[in-house]
C-alpha cells in the first residue's frame, strides 16, 4: 500500500475538513509561479537573444541549461521524494525556479550567454523536482476530495504563463529593460511562495529507510511497471505531447518572428493567446473528461493540435498562422495531466508509475531545445516543426492506451 493511500485512510473527517482546501489553494498558488516564471523570461527570449548577439544555433545551446537541468531534477525527483517528503522538495524547487531568473538577469546584463544557460539550468532543476513533488502533493488532494485536481493545477500553471505573457507583451513594446523586468518577477514570486509553503502537507512521500523488506519489495514493482505495456504507450504518448507543448514554450516568439514576420511585441501576444486557450482547455478538462472519457476528450484535443501545428508550419499568412497557434496551445493542453492521471490510474504504487511517465516527459524537454535549434539553423524554426508534427500524428492512434480502467 502506498504512502498516498495510507495518508487517504488515516485522515481524520476533522482535519479534511479545516486543511484540505487550503492545501490545494497553496497547490494552485505554486504552480502558478512556476508558470509565471517560466513566461517571464519566455516572453523576453528575443531580447535576451538580441542581448547576447546569439544565432539560432546558440540559443538552442544556451536553452540545453533548461534541458540538462529538467532531467536531471526529474531523474532524482521520486529518490529525494521517497527520503525527505514532498515538502521540503517542493519548497528547494520553487525557490530555485524563482532565484534562477536573477541569475538570467545578471547573463543578459553582462551579455555572456554561459550565465544566462546556468540560469536555465537553475530553472529546469527547480522546476522538475518541484513538479513531480506537486503532482504527488495534488494527487493525494484529489483522493481526498475526490474531485478533479490535477487539471486545475496544470491550469493554475497555464493561468500564470498567460499573466507572464501579457506583463511581457506589456513590457516589451515599452521597452522595459530585461534584467529588470526579471528581477520583479523574482521579487513577486518570492512573496507568494513564502505564503503557498507554509500549507504544504510535511511527511508525504516518504518512505521508511530500507532494512526491513522494503528495498527488495519496491524493486520487482518498478521492473514489473517497465514492463508494463499500457505504460509505455503512456509514456510515449506524453513524450510527444510535452515535445509539442516545450517547442511552443521554447521557440513559438522566435518562431513567429522568424517565420511569419512577426515583430517582438507581436509574437508575445501570439505565445499570450497560446497560453491563454491552455489554460481554458486545463480548466475546462475536467468538465469534459468527467462528461466523455479521458481517450473521447485527448482523440479530439490532438486533433486540434496536429491540425494547429501544421498551419503554423505550412500557412504562409501570418495572421492565419497566428490563429492556428491557438489550435495548438488548445490541442496540448489537456495531454500532460491526462497522460499523468492514467499513469497514475492503479492501486500498484502509483507513485512509482507517475514518475516514469513524468520522465518520458522530461526527456522530451532534454533533447527539444538543441534538436528544434539545429533543425532551425539549417531549414528553418517552421521545418524544424515537422518532427514535432509527425510525433503527434503518431500517437493520435495511441489514445486508447489511457481509457480508464478504475473508474466510471
């Protein structure tokens, strides 16, 4: 039995009642800093380039800080989770994805490109470890409550990408210097993570220390998920949705400006209203997914984003182009947490199953960056689309794999 499970059963009606929504307010409130963050420096990513007089090529080398660091934060997540809790991971993570955009300030400032890519490592290792620990924290609320959390969640983070993204719009046509514009980013995340922490549940996750059956009892459980197909498809279908979702992330400003003639001011507003139609499609999710099935709902959601994707690729008008961007962001937006949830969907140590899964995520934020940056320095940021594309043409015909199996 899991340490999630045991926490449902034990929990006294009392507690559930004075805590619980608290916690999940504080969920909310760290996912969405993370998102904040995250389009804080996004929105300012032709600048910053402009800063450090960098080619596609290097950018796709400075945004590999972002990729070294996500994996590794993911690789390590569930071990540090399984000795120290959620808590104290959740709390290292948060602080490092809000103290990371001074560091990118002070790169931008002084123009060297190494600091700027130390900065996203920061970043990624904050965000990763920090993620993972918040999905375990919001499935456990949603057992709880049982209600839909995890979409919410993910829609908290798309909520503060599309406030980052406006402040950036904003900032951006007046020509608000980027070290600045980070370093308040930094001061507004700080006080609501100071505020968000205090209601993160200490203890969850932890596993006692191995000695007593417990490492060689977890052991054929994690070879068993490995060799689990309906996990892998999982995982391959995540995988592609988060390519998808982390080349918008990483490349649609200069994609947009590059590609279709987009001033800086203008691409914002294009990754605005991306992460804008997110997070209505996250917050919408559970209404949907609850009415039709998370396989009914991901089937139609991919659809829009193939056909999204391929229009910014292929249309050559850029306000069409633009237009097909919002298909985009609205075809990935539910995919990640619905890929989670069915990782997750077992009474077998879902813990372990939704880390895998998160992994196959992160993975495709390693090799993203640097492979879109390579791909666009030789064809160009819109072919350099194609593979993103193809990979999610593919695992349209995987959607079964996450149908429900345990619940109605």
């Amino acid at each position: 039995m899991s340490s999630i499970d045991i926490a449902v059963e034990r929990a006294p009606e009392g507690l559930i009642d004075a805590t619980i929504y608290k916690r999940r307010r504080a969920l909310f409130s760290l996912f969405f800093i993370i998102g904040l963050c995250m389009a804080t420096w996004v929105s300012r990513t032709p600048d910053i380039r402009d800063s450090l007089s960098a080619t596609t090529a290097e950018m796709g080398m400075v945004l590999f800080g972002l990729s070294l660091g996500s994996i590794i934060g993911v690789l390590s997540a569930a071990v540090l989770v399984r000795h120290f809790g959620t808590k104290p991971i959740v709390s290292f993570g948060v602080s490092s994805v809000v103290l990371s955009l001074s560091i990118m300030a002070v790169g931008a400032s002084l123009s060297i490109a190494l600091v700027v890519a130390a900065g996203l490592f920061a970043f990624g290792l904050g965000m990763a470890t920090a993620e993972i620990a918040l999905n375990i924290e919001g499935a456990n609320v949603e057992q709880i409550i049982r209600r839909s959390v995890l979409t919410q969640l993910h829609g908290f983070f798309s909520f503060g990408t599309f406030l980052g993204a406006v402040c950036g719009i904003a900032l951006t046509a007046m020509k608000f210097p980027v070290a600045l514009h980070l370093l308040c980013a930094v001061g507004v995340g700080m006080v609501i993570a100071a505020t968000a922490l205090g209601h993160i549940r200490p203890g969850l996750g932890r596993r006692p220390v191995a000695g007593q059956g417990n490492s060689t009892a977890e052991s054929p459980s994690l070879a068993l998920h490995l060799k689990d197909v309906r996990l892998l498809l999982i995982c391959i279908l995540v995988l592609a949705i988060a390519l998808a979702e982390g080349a918008a992330s990483d490349w649609l400003p200069l994609l947009m400006v590059d590609g279709h003639g987009y001033s800086g001011a203008a691409s914002s507003i294009v990754y605005a209203g991306f992460t804008a139609v997110m997070t209505i499609g996250r917050f919408a999710g559970s209404y949907f997914i609850e009415r039709f099935g998370r396989d009914r709902v991901l089937r139609a959601c991919l659809g829009l984003g193939v056909a999204g994707l391929a229009g910014v690729i292929f249309i050559n008008h850029p306000i069409l182009a633009g237009l097909a961007a919002l298909l985009w962001g609205l075809g990935v937006s539910i995919g990640f947490p619905i890929g989670i949830s069915a990782a997750g969907d077992t009474p077998n140590d879902p813990e372990a199953r939704v880390s895998i899964a998160s992994t196959a995520a992160y993975f495709a934020f390693l090799v993203g960056p640097p492979m879109l940056g390579f791909l666009g320095e030789h064809f160009g940021l819109r072919m350099a689309m194609t593979p993103v594309l193809a990979m999610l043409t593919i695992v349209f015909f995987l959607v079964p794999a996450v149908r429900s199996r345990s619940r109605t």
